[in-house]
C-alpha cells in the first residue's frame, strides 16, 4: 500500500516556497480547493522570499472531510498543475490548525481575537456573503444569517462569526486587522466591508464598535484569477506517480494564476508580490475584466454546454456553436461595459480565455462551473445588460445567458435538460421551484423566476429583455440550445 503523505516521509524538494512558521498570523474561512491552490501557494511563496509568521489557521464551513485529510498529513497537501505543456506536482505547507465553523464557534472567536493574527481571508463563494438580489445589500432575512442574529445565539455563517470575533477583539486588544474577500465579487473588498457593517448594525452593535470599524479594520479590494476544478481519482493518481506517496486532499489547477490586491492593510501582510501577486490601485478594473469576461463567458459556456450534453469546459468550448456566442458575449456584450485597465490588451486576454477554456488536461467539469448561477449571474449580468440596453442594443448573449441557466436549473415544466444540467447545484432551486408552481407555460415560469428576487428590478422592469429571455427559453425547449444559439448569434451579429 501507498504511504500517505506526512512531514516524516515527504521529500523537502517539493515543497512549495517554503515551510510556513509555527505561529499564525492568518485565519482563512473556506478551506476548499480554491484557497489552497491560489492564496495558500502564493503565502508559502511570499514567505520563501521573505519570513514572517503567516501560518494559515484554516476554517472549514461544516465537514471536517478535508480538515480530518490534513490533520492526518500534518497540514500538507499537494497540488497538482495541469497543462499540456507543463504538468508538475508539489507540496504546500503553510496551514498550522484546523477547525469547523459548525462546531467550533468559540474558537474561531477565540482565534479573530488573538493579536497576532492579522489578516482574515475568505473564500466563501458569492452564497456566503448573503445578499439581496435586489437591493445588493445583506439579506437579514436569508435563514442562516436571521438565525445568527437571534439574541444570544452562537453564530454559524462566515459573516456572523466574523462580527463577533471582531467584536470580541475590540473589547480584548483594539488589535487592528484586515478582512480580505478572495471571492468573485464586484468591489469585493467594499461588498465585504458592507455586509459586515450591515450584519453588525442588525445586531445592535455599539457606536464605539462601528467607529472601531470603520478606523481600525481595513478591507481591500482583490481580484483572483484561477481555474481549480475539483479533485478526481487521477488526481491521486498524479500524485501517487509524481511523489509515491497518497494524498488525501490533493488539489488540481492550472497554470495560469493572477491575483490583484489593493495595498490597504491595518497590520502588515506577507511579501504577496514575491509570489506573483500584483499590487494596484485598479484593482475594480481588473475585477470587472476578470466577472465579466472570464467569469461570464464561462457561465455561459456552462449552460449551452450543459444543455448540450458537454461534460467538459473544453468539450463545450469545442462546440463551434458555444465558442462563436461565447466570444460575442465578450466583444459584443460584455467588453463595452468595462472600464479597462491602464495598457491592458482586451483581445489578447479574450483569447487567453479560449486557449485556458480548451485545457483538456484540466477538464473542468461543466457542471462544476455551472453551479451557484443565481448568485454568479447577479455579479455577471446586470450592469453590461442595462449598460446595452441603455444604448438601444439588445444584449443577445446576456438573455441567453439567464435563459439556458433557468433551463438547466430551474427548468420549466415537462422539459428534461439532461444528467449534466441536473448536477449543477443551484441554492436557489426550492425557493424557485416554489415561485414557478402555478406556471402552465414557458413564459409563466420564465417570467416567475425573473419576478423572484434573483436579479435587480432595473433589469427585470426591461420588458425588451424578459422578452428576449422568455424568447431564448421557449426556442431551447421546443427546438433544442443549438438553435436557441444560433438565433442569438445571429442576431448579435446584426447589432
């Protein structure tokens, strides 16, 4: 049998950056792949290039799964980069304790109080923050969060256990720190800032608190940029081959990593720019470039791929069909939208997506990427839709965006999108079902789920664009997302 992988018998050579110290100087909510093959690589580079105590105390949501694999392999794991030209395995090390936010509240108060710590990093998904679809502002209402906010209650969600630590803090230490969303969301670091503020002041924090606050704990803006898909059993395999050694929690990635921070912290951070990161005060340039054109074109590639019975990314991708929308997504309706950075080349990023996309190696899965949509399309869709149409120009893909995505996740009655749609994982999906249930037709349930608080009223009040939607949804049930494309497309290229 296959020794599993721990510090007595891993080979120093692999290991990433370097050894993390044993203090901690970070707590991260969200110890999925994402974390730990992006802001977890990048801090055991940064503490290669220059030492500090920035050990990872790692937060998982409610499953002790992955924290039991890395507390059995004293905190290491491998990732995996998977490219046709440049596969490589190594060994990261920089988490130094684990804990569940389910089960381990006081701790987790414990740890936001401790001084030493000086850095809070999430990786918590668009779900996880909780907001409106309407309003953009924190949904008090959404159970998790009202249930939090009952008096006396221990707090459960990311948002609420981050109140009350820092609460906590303020009236232990007034140790500054700094919140740090690593998540898809516009002005992450504002949204972030929002919530908190917001879930405080339904709390009924004190004045001196808010001032504290707003002084004393900082919330950058970030932009993070990395395909990490989840783990299969070549994954293990590749490690296995790479290292002889087994991994419990190995994680796959490609190449390709970006991450682009606003230089805002209350207590120091480590040397991020070492390891890649870049520092910039664009840093809401760089997001919407990266939530519209990366984000967007693969949420729509997702869902017409989806519907296309496409298991892979790169399998829809290769359908000439969704290549040819997706691309006048990004040129046609999303490009205009965007602000660009300074000396940024938008065709030349356009087509790096098309060559990440069609990563074989990597084979993201479609219904992966297609999962969460009722929260991703509220960061994607409504401002490049509103900015079209405030210039009499119908966003074709946008409405075929949210059409396939209903189809594939809420789809109407008697329609059957297939094995890959059913898999995409939808947290909306009761509350839509509940909304469409007395629909009889395409448009009655279409016109529900737009009518259900997903998206802004702004948009939903654009008749032209329910219709279109209404339109997109109609063609994929009755003649198939091939021919909803195509018209789509057709009519894009008339714009």
């Amino acid at each position: 049998m296959t020794q599993q992988l721990n510090r007595l018998n891993v080979n120093p050579e692999t290991i990433l950056g370097a050894s993390a110290p044993e203090r901690t100087g970070i707590i991260h909510f969200g110890l999925g792949n994402f974390h730990r093959a992006h802001a977890a690589v990048n801090t055991a580079l940064a503490m290669a290039a220059e030492p500090g105590d920035w050990g990872i105390v790692g937060i998982a949501n409610r499953s002790r799964k992955v924290t039991s694999a890395l507390e059995a392999q004293d905190g290491l794991y491998s990732v995996v980069t998977l490219d046709p030209e440049a596969e490589r395995v190594d060994v990261v090390d920089v988490h130094r304790r684990f804990l569940v936010a389910a089960e381990d509240g006081p701790a987790i108060i414990e740890a936001i109080v401790d001084p030493a710590h000086k850095i809070i990093t999430l990786t918590i998904s668009e779900n996880g923050y909780h907001l409106d679809g309407r309003t953009g502002t924190l949904d008090v209402s959404s159970p998790d969060i009202a249930a939090d906010l009952v008096p006396g209650a221990a707090p459960t969600t990311p948002l609420g256990q981050i109140v009350a630590g820092l609460t906590a803090r303020f009236t232990a230490n007034a140790a500054p720190i700094t919140v740090l969303s690593c998540d898809n969301l516009l002005s992450a670091g504002n949204t972030t800032r929002a919530a908190v503020v917001q879930f405080a002041q339904a709390a009924g924090s004190s004045p001196e608190f808010l001032a504290w606050l707003e002084g004393s704990v900082t919330f950058p803006n970030a932009m993070v940029d990395r395909i990490v898909p989840a783990p299969t059993d070549g994954t293990t395999g590749e490690v296995e081959e790479a290292l002889g050694l087994h991994d419990e929690a190995p994680v796959p990635a490609e190449l390709f990593t970006m991450w682009v921070i606003e230089d805002k912290f209350a207590a120091g951070r480590p040397k991020w720019e070492a390891a890649g990161a870049i520092f910039s005060d664009e840093v809401e340039k760089y997001e919407l470039v990266k939530l519209r054109l990366l984000n967007g074109g693969h949420s729509l590639i997702a869902y017409l791929g989806g519907l296309d019975r496409q298991p892979t990314i790169p399998d829809s991708r290769a359908q000439q069909c969704i290549a040819d929308a997706t691309r006048q997504a990004l040129e046609v309706d999303y490009l205009p939208s965007i602000d660009l950075p300074a000396d940024f080349d938008p065709q030349e990023y356009i087509d790096s997506l098309f060559r990440r996309w069609s990563n074989t190696v990597l084979g993201d899965k479609t219904s992966r990427v297609g999962s969460d949509g009722s929260t991703k399309l509220l960061q994607r869709v409504p401002i490049p839709a509103l900015t079209a149409l405030a210039h009499d120009r119908m966003p074709e893909q946008l409405a075929l965006t949210v059409s396939a995505w209903i189809c594939c996740c809420v789809p109407p009655r008697g329609f059957e999108p297939g094995a890959i749609a059913d898999a995409m994982i939808e947290p909306k999906a009761a509350q839509l079902k509940a909304a469409t249930q007395d629909a009889t037709t395409v448009r009655e349930h279409v016109e529900a789920i737009l009518d259900a608080g997903v998206f802004p009223d702004d948009l939903v009040a654009q008749q032209p664009f329910r219709d279109r939607v209404v339109e997109y949804a109609e063609r994929i049930v009755e003649d198939g997302v091939r021919a909803a494309a195509a018209l789509a497309l057709q009519r894009g290229s008339a714009n």
